[in-house]
C-alpha cells in the first residue's frame, strides 16, 4: 500500500513538472524558429522544423540588450544586497532582541503584507518624485531594500538558533552587532540564499514600478526594454519570444543553483514560530 502510493505521488508530481516545463520548452522552440515570424504552427511543436539563431540576432542587433542587463544587474544586485543586510538586522532584533512592545510592532510589521503594491505605488512615486529620483536607477532600489516579508522569514529562521548559544556569546562580551554577524548570520545560509532568489526575481522581473519611474531608455531594466521592444515588434513572435527568453535566463540559472537552498530555507523558516 505504501509503494502504491508512493508510485501515485510520483506520477502526480511528474504530470506537474511536465505541465510546469513544456511552455518553456515550447517557448524556446519557437524562439529558434525563423518561420514562427511569419506563421505561427496549428499544432505547438517542441522542437522547430527550421532551427536558427535568427531571432536572436535580431534581437540583439536590435536593442541595446548590454545597457538593459547592465541596469536590472545594477538594480536587482543593490536592491538584493540591501534587502537581505537589513531584513536580516530587523529579524535578528525581533528573534533574539529584548525591548518593550516588540510583539506589537511584529504584528505591525506583519499588516505590510496586506498592502498590495498597487495601493503603495502612488506615494512611492510622489516620495520618489520629491527626493529627485525619478529616471533615476536609485528609485528602482532604495523603495525595495527593507520589507515586511523578508523580515518575517529572517525572524522566523532566526528563532530556530539556540538561545544558549546567543547567551554564551553576550556573556563573553560580545556586542549584539557581533553576535549578529559573528554567530547568527552564518547560520543563516539557507534563508539568506531563498530571499536572494526571491528578491532577485521580483526586481528583475519587475515592469509595473520601473515603467511608472523610468523614461530615459538609457535606464530601461531588461524586462521594460523588451516590454517596450515587444511592442514595436508587432506580431513577430519568434522575435518575441525571443526577447523573452533572454529575459528570464539568467534567473533560471540563479534558480538552478540555489534551489536546494531555497526548499530548506522556506521549510525551516515555516516550521519555526
């Protein structure tokens, strides 16, 4: 009974792969077709009849493709950074600090999470606007370096360290900086390596906030310079697809090599309250 249904789950899982996978792989298949420009097949096929590196010539050739990564590296990194230097500062104070009405101002932390972004935007854009950052790569930072959600996943992790070993620490002199990045941040490899994967893919897929803040193309991210490239292509969809494929590359290889931290960091840090 048993192996009956580990062998169930194991199909289940595999249909969810393949159901998860064969967009992609249908996406880079017609990114390789030169005819999908001109008619795109009845049947989707997962390997194009005429493969060719032409749509990414085109591509390439045709859009200052190095500025656009240059920028969402310069924004998806800073941004990445900050978030995890102080998402990881504000979870160590709320796991392991001692002050009145932390409780409290956790929750209130917590009720952030309900404002959809939607709602924020607005007066982000005025704070930004009146701070002088607008068509500036800064505004595309500073609003994302602090977060209710990456402060709840450090705390929640952070929880799980042994209070003897942060008690230990402070009678031996050290000073709650120390301890922080001493003792408690190197144990934190897991959940530091989600929220970096996790932080990376929200700022580097973001189009919404930098199409509102950025009208200089010379600081247009990847995905708003082929958002807007997409749109003067018309209907030409290996071109397209194309553009989208470079894209959301190097987040995949990010995926890929992080992945194994992301399952135990989100995990541990669900487990532990």
């Amino acid at each position: 009974v048993a192996r009956a249904r580990q062998i169930i789950i194991l199909v289940i899982l595999i249909l969810g792969a393949i159901t998860m996978l064969v967009p992609f792989e249908w996406m880079l298949a017609t990114s390789l077709s030169r005819s999908a420009n001109s008619a795109m097949p009845r049947i989707p096929t997962l390997w194009p009849a005429d493969p060719s590196f032409f749509n990414y010539k085109i591509s390439l050739s045709n859009l200052p493709i190095l500025t656009y990564y240059t920028n969402s590296l310069i924004v998806t990194t800073s941004a990445t950074l900050g978030l995890l230097l102080f998402s990881s500062m504000a979870g160590y104070a709320f796991a392991k600090g001692r002050f009145p009405g932390k409780t409290a101002l956790f929750v209130l932390l917590l009720t952030t999470l309900m404002i959809p972004f939607e709602m924020r935007m607005v007066p982000m854009y005025l704070e930004m606007r009146d701070l002088h950052l607008n068509d500036n790569l800064l505004a595309l930072i500073l609003p994302f370096v602090a977060g209710g959600f990456g402060t709840f996943l450090m705390r929640q992790y952070m929880s799980s360290i042994p209070d003897d070993l942060i008690d230990a620490a402070r009678m031996d002199g050290a000073s709650e900086f120390t301890i922080y990045w001493a003792v408690v941040l190197p144990l934190c490899g897991p959940v530091l390596a989600a929220l970096t994967v996790l932080s990376a893919l929200w700022r580097w897929n973001d189009v919404l906030w930098p199409l509102l803040i950025i009208s200089n193309n010379k600081l247009y991210t990847v995905t708003l310079g082929l958002a807007v490239a997409g749109r003067s292509q018309g209907t030409l969809t290996g071109i397209v697809l194309a553009n989208t494929t470079l894209a959301i590359l190097p987040i995949v290889v990010l995926y890929i090599f992080l992945q194994r931290f992301i399952v135990r960091g989100i995990m541990m840090s669900g487990l532990k309250g």
